[in-house]
C-alpha cells in the first residue's frame, strides 16, 4: 500500500517558538493532503486541505496565520505551528489522497508536539 | 452533510470471542465507508472501506463489515478476537473530499 511519513514523530519546544512538521507521500503523489489534530482519547478533527500549489483551505476555526501550510511539491507538505503555546500541545496526523474517486487516504504515523 | 456515529466508546471482549463494533451513517449521496484501526501513538491503518461494489467486504486481520442501506449501518466484525486487535477503532464516510470520522471505539481484549 502506499507509505506517508511523518517527520518528526515527536518534538517538545518551548513556548512562542515555531515547529515544522513534514509529511511526505514516499511512493506516490499526492496532489492533495490532508491535516488533521488529535487530543487524547478523541476523533481526528480536520485542520486543512493542503493542495500542491495553491493555498490551503482551513476548517471552521482553525487559525491560518498559526498553523501555516505549505504543499510546494507532489510528495511534501509542511505544517508550521507559529508562536507555539501549551494549548497546541496535541498529536498532528497527515495524509495524503490516494484515490479521488472514494476520497481514500493514507495516514502518516503522527507528530506528537509537545510545548513547554 | 455526511456523519457516523460509533455506538459504544469501548467494548471489552475475551480473547477468541465474535468482535463487533458498531457504525451508522447519514449520507445525502450513496455513501463510501471506511474502517480505520490506530494504535496507541500511530497513524491510522485503513482496515478495509466500502465502496458499493460489494455489500459485504472482507479486510485485513480477518475483519469483515456488511453495509446495510436499510439500517444506515456498516457494523465491523471478526469472528475470533486476538490480544493484537486492541486498539482504537475509526469509522469514517467520505464527503466532498473529505473523511468525516466517528468519535472511535477502543476495543478490550483479555485473556
């Protein structure tokens, strides 16, 4: 099946720095990824559709200016938490679109960021 | 809009017992329907989806799930449950482009 990796897998960084997080499709493109945030014991909640080269679309209340996304090639997007803060501590899960047709994705293995 | 609800936000089972975790969806538009198991700090792993070529279908480690259009149902399934099945489980319909998840079902395996 097709492999998306995440990198880093963790991070802790302090308050009012900013964290990038890489997530990669090895083995196939991936014109469109996706960015979703987890807290613990819950669902997946959609942050934002990266699409290679154009801007992200952000969900309902979710800051751009904070969580800055970038898909500037057919296998990478980048999610940037800007002027991070403790309540962005949470795991940070990519994927990317394998097949249009059922909207079938693949999951990274997740970034915990941890801020102090 | 398209929803899922999972029924139970755990269920405990023994080892070697039938599994079932329960889905139900809302869709305005035929529905594709995923199964997705996450592991404690992991990813999720597509356990198998529907897609209306088959009514039931057969997935990885020995899941199945039937889609039933009468119940607005796509309940998952395993005959006999192993230690290794414990985990979280997702299910998810797909709207425009997107996958909207269930709030997940952790599965319980004793020995």
């Amino acid at each position: 099946g097709a492999v998306v990796s995440q990198h880093p897998s963790w991070v802790i960084c302090k308050s009012g720095t900013s964290v990038k997080i890489e997530c990669r499709s090895l083995d196939f493109q991936a014109t469109t990824m996706f960015w979703y945030r987890q807290f613990p014991k819950q669902s997946l909640m959609l942050m934002a559709t990266s699409n290679e080269g154009s801007k992200a679309t952000y969900e309902q209340g979710v800051e751009k200016d904070k969580f800055l996304i970038n898909h500037a090639s057919l296998t990478l997007s980048t999610l940037t938490v800007t002027s991070a803060h403790p309540e962005d501590s949470s795991f940070y899960i990519c994927s990317a679109l394998a097949g249009v047709e059922y909207n079938e994705q693949f999951f990274g293995p997740g970034t915990r960021l941890t801020v102090l | 809009a398209q929803s899922v609800t999972q029924l139970g936000s755990h269920v405990s089972v023994s080892e070697g017992a039938l599994v079932l975790l329960r889905c139900n969806y809302s869709s305005s538009v035929p529905p594709y329907l995923f199964w997705y198991v996450q592991y404690p700090n992991q990813g999720l792993q597509l356990l198998l989806k529907y897609t209306s070529a088959a009514t039931l279908v057969k997935g990885i480690n020995g899941f199945e799930a039937e889609f039933k259009k009468s119940e607005t149902s796509f309940h998952l399934t395993k005959p006999s449950a192993h230690m290794s099945d414990a985990a979280e489980y997702f299910c998810a319909v797909t709207g425009f482009q997107k996958l909207v998840f269930g709030t997940g079902t952790r599965l319980l395996v004793s020995p």
